[in-house]
C-alpha cells in the first residue's frame, strides 16, 4: 500500500491511499482520502482525485529525523574516513528541514557547497522504545526517498553535523510511503538534471535497516512519523540553483526537488 499526504484541490491536507498499478504513469493514479491517519486502521472516506489534481506533500510530519552517517563503506571512503564505524552514527535533523516533492531545497547564502545526499528513509508506524532487532522491521510504517541535504563547508568549519545538515528545506521527503517492502536489497539511485551521480543498493548497507531501528530505540523513544534515515552512498556532489535533484528507490518511486538561492 502507498500512503501519501496530500493537499486537495480545496486546499485540504490530509492522508490518503495512493491507487493504481505501481508501474503506471503517475497521471493515470489516483488518490483515496483516509479517515483520520495511518497510524492504526485505515478507513477511506469515499473521496477520490486523479493525483495530478493533489498536491503531494511530505509523507509525514515527524517529531524527529534520526540520520545515519557513514553507512556504506564506498561513501565513508570518498568522505576521507580510514574505517567503517562499529556502531551506527547517528545525527538528528530538525522537523523543520523537512519539505515534500516538488518543493524546493533552498541554498543558504552562509554556505558556498551544498551537496545532495540520497538515502532509503525509514517511518516509524508506532511508540516505539527497546525493540529487539527481530522485531525491528514490525513497528514501522513504511519507506520512502529521503534526500540528506548538507552544506559540506559548515560540516568541515563546525566539527559536527548540526547546523550543516539542519537548514530549513534540508530533508526532502517522498513522494510516499511504500508500507509492503524489504528493505533488505533494493536499488536506490540519485539523478542531478537526468545525469546519474549516486548508484548503490541497501543490501550494502553496513549496519540494515533492523540494526538501525533497534539501535536508535534503545537510544530514544520513537514515536508514530519519526522518520529515520539509513545513509547515503558513495557519489554525494554539489548542488547549484536552478538544478533539478531526484532520489529513486526501488519499490517506492522517485523523489523529485527543484534546487534554488535562498534570499
């Protein structure tokens, strides 16, 4: 099932179930609003739209996106890093940085490198808290594309991750969750104006998407819509106003954003 959310032609935001072969043209799919949320049972209210005729927003609203650093071996070498970490690295953007498809990542003017990060993203479906690794992959929503937006030269001047990856527009999110997956081997590829730059699969992640949930949850509590994202591979590359990014995820679909100045 692909949940999205949405703002219909009236202008009202809400969730709704995406209909139509996955493989169709996303012209001939439509969109059927849910009752309330999809964070329990899911109750159709009997409205329908075409989806061109929606506004694709960010899947979710999270409380908080929880990063993964250094997660493919290829991305800790072209970072310069001598090792792979033993242990998750773990970074947290602001729910603000968060925007949806189409929307655009907005350059800071204090930053003169701004490079697109493509990633696999994870949505947690419950409280969570302590969940065994087996039981990991249980308590999630569903996926979707994440791009990991950073200002590469704030990341070097400060020494940590905060403000570089932090930056309003700085998490592009979509274009829906997929909530029937394995994350375990899926193809994930990052396209800069149709030219291919980043080109992995999640099977070499370093530590999987169950590792990562589990881990995270002994750290924090998770609640329904947190979003966690699994790390990037090798190829990140900087952005320039004017261009156009996208993240595609195999079994999900692609993530498009406009790239522009912030005034």
């Amino acid at each position: 099932m692909r949940i999205a959310r949405f703002a219909n032609p009236a202008g009202r935001v809400a969730f709704g179930v995406v209909e139509g072969d996955p493989g169709a043209p996303t012209d001939t799919l439509t969109v059927a609003a849910i009752a309330e949320h999809p964070f329990g049972p899911i109750e159709l209210t009997g409205e329908r739209w075409a989806l061109p005729d929606v506004r694709l927003l960010a899947p979710v609203l999270p409380s908080k996106v929880v990063c993964v650093g250094k997660n493919y071996a290829d991305h800790v070498t072209e970072m310069g890093g001598d090792a792979p970490p033993e242990r998750p690295v773990l970074f947290l953007k602001p729910s603000t940085a968060v925007i949806g498809p189409n929307d655009a990542v907005r350059l800071p003017p204090d930053s003169q490198r701004v490079d697109y990060e493509g990633e696999l993203a994870a949505v947690v479906g419950g409280l969570v808290k302590d969940v065994p690794r087996e039981k990991a992959l249980d308590v999630l929503l569903g996926y979707t594309c994440a791009n990991d937006v950073t200002a590469r030269d704030q990341q070097r001047q400060d020494g940590q991750w905060t403000r570089a990856k932090g930056h309003d527009s700085f998490c592009p999110l979509g274009p829906w969750i997929e909530t029937v997956l394995d994350p375990t081997d899926l193809a994930i590829r990052t396209e800069l104006d149709g030219e291919l730059r980043q080109e992995s699969r999640t099977s070499l992640l370093l530590h999987d998407v169950a590792t990562l949930v589990s881990y995270i949850s002994h750290v924090m509590t998770l609640l329904p819509g947190d979003v966690i994202m699994t790390g990037t591979p090798a190829g990140v590359g900087p952005l320039a106003a004017g261009q156009l990014v996208s993240v595609t995820v195999q079994g999900i679909g692609t993530l498009t954003n406009p790239v522009m100045a912030r005034p």
